[in-house]
C-alpha cells in the first residue's frame, strides 16, 4: 500500500494551534501500524506558508527513508520565485522527485495567497511535468481542516484541456456536493484522477470505479489531517474486487510515478 497523500511537519503559523503534524518518524510508524509500506509526502509548510520552503524541508526530513518519497510543491511560473523554473524542475526530478502539487490557495488563513490556476497555464508552469510524464496532485482548499466542495472546476477543466497528456491527481477534504459535478469532467478528461480520502458519500469508490475504472482513483489519508486507519478502510471494505483495491491501493499512483521521465 502506498498513501499518496501524507503531509509532514507544520507549518510556521499553523492553522490551528493544537495541529501536532509529523515528523518522518512518527509518520513512519503510523503507517508501519496500519501496514502501509510507502507514502508520497507533502510537506505542511507548502500549504500553510511558502512552497519553496515546504520543498527544502520535505528533502531534509526524507533523508535516508526510503518508505518516503517526496511531493514538490509549485507556485506559478510567473511568480519570478524562481532563479529559473526549468532548472528548478530538473533538480527536482535529479533528486528522485516524481511527483508535484499545486495549491491555488495557500497560507495559514485568514491571511492566505490566492493564486490563479489558469494564470499559472498561461505562464507554462505545467508544460514541463506533462512533457516529462510527471503526476501533478491539485488541491484548492485553503483550509486545511474544514473545507467542502473546494475546487473551482472551471479552473481545473482549463488545466486538464490545456494539458490533456498531464496526469492529474484532484484532492478535496470532502467532496460532497461536487459528486454531481465532477462525473462529466472526468467523461471529458482521461487524464484527471481523484484521491480518495475526500470522497466520503455512499459507495463513492464503487461509482468511480463502475464508471471510469479503479484505474483512475488514487489511495490517499490525508494525514494528519485525517485518519489513515480511516481512509485505508474506505477502500478496503467498499464493495470492489481484489484487482480494483490493489490497484487503488498502490498500482496507480506507482504507475504515474514510474512512469515519468
């Protein structure tokens, strides 16, 4: 089993005073407990204060655990952040990164940085990821423990028609009423994912994977967000045969990732 979506540390002003975040080793025995054998990691200060930073971080605390593979955040091309993007790009994936995310909202709220999805499309933020095969995992909640139906999906329809070869991975803490939403997007997408742990209603899991196939739902907690046991049981008790369960389990997000350049 691979969690997808794993969040290490806090962030400098944390959302809520009590979030005690993880640190690699706490995070790897949480998972050791419930017998997840590897997670993609995402680091908190990228949400909650500055991407780069969280980018840094999730390096320093990954060092030497192998279980643990580091997610980059991005903020756009244009942001003029960067020394240069491309370079940035390529000492991601020369350090063993093979996958990104994007927070069009990010910052510990109430002061939090709004950036524009289809502004980042137009600066080219996302080319070199779907040139190269990379995941790329999107998440438009600016509050971290309390959002529902979060995602601008006008904004996520531009990215996916802009980048139809990108693989992307959409996350919400709860995607409620967005279950009458997002069914045509994905008809009109292939290349668009959900993550798991957002899709509480009844028999979600079963929907997505009687309409679009498991192929197309990535086994995520969200932790510590979120219960890993509680997520892990989602899957494993929705009413999918073995095939499907490995496949969300681990087969598809191992799949994107192995198969970027």
């Amino acid at each position: 089993m691979i969690d997808a979506l794993a969040f290490l540390g806090k962030g400098r002003r944390p959302a809520t005073p009590e979030l005690y975040g993880h640190d690699a080793e706490t995070l790897l025995e949480e998972m050791d407990h419930k017998g997840v054998r590897g997670a993609v990691v995402h680091h908190n200060l990228s949400w909650l204060s500055h991407p780069l930073d969280g980018n840094a971080e999730t390096m320093r605390l990954i060092a030497g655990k192998p279980p643990l593979r580091a997610c980059w955040a991005l903020l756009s091309k244009a942001s003029r952040e960067y020394g240069s993007y491309e370079a940035y790009i390529e000492e991601a994936v020369a350090r063993g990164v093979r996958a990104f995310s994007f927070f069009p909202r990010f910052g510990a709220l109430p002061a939090a940085y709004d950036t524009s999805v289809r502004e980042a499309v137009r600066a080219g933020t996302f080319a070199p990821l779907e040139e190269r095969g990379l995941p790329l995992f999107i998440d438009f909640a600016g509050d971290p423990g309390a959002g529902v139906d979060c995602t601008d999906y006008e904004a996520l329809r531009f990215l996916l028609g802009a980048h139809p070869r990108l693989p992307v991975i959409l996350c919400e803490y709860r995607l409620r009423a967005g279950c009458r939403v997002f069914p045509s997007v994905m008809d009109d997408h292939p290349n668009l994912h959900l993550e798991t742990s957002g899709l509480w209603n009844y028999r979600s899991l079963e929907f997505v994977a009687r309409h679009w196939g498991a192929e197309r739902l990535i086994f995520g907690s969200r932790t510590p967000w979120r219960s890993t046991g509680l997520a892990l049981g989602m899957v494993t008790m929705a009413a999918l045969s073995a095939r499907e369960r490995a496949l969300i389990l681990a087969g598809n997000i191992r799949r994107l990732m192995e198969g970027a350049r």
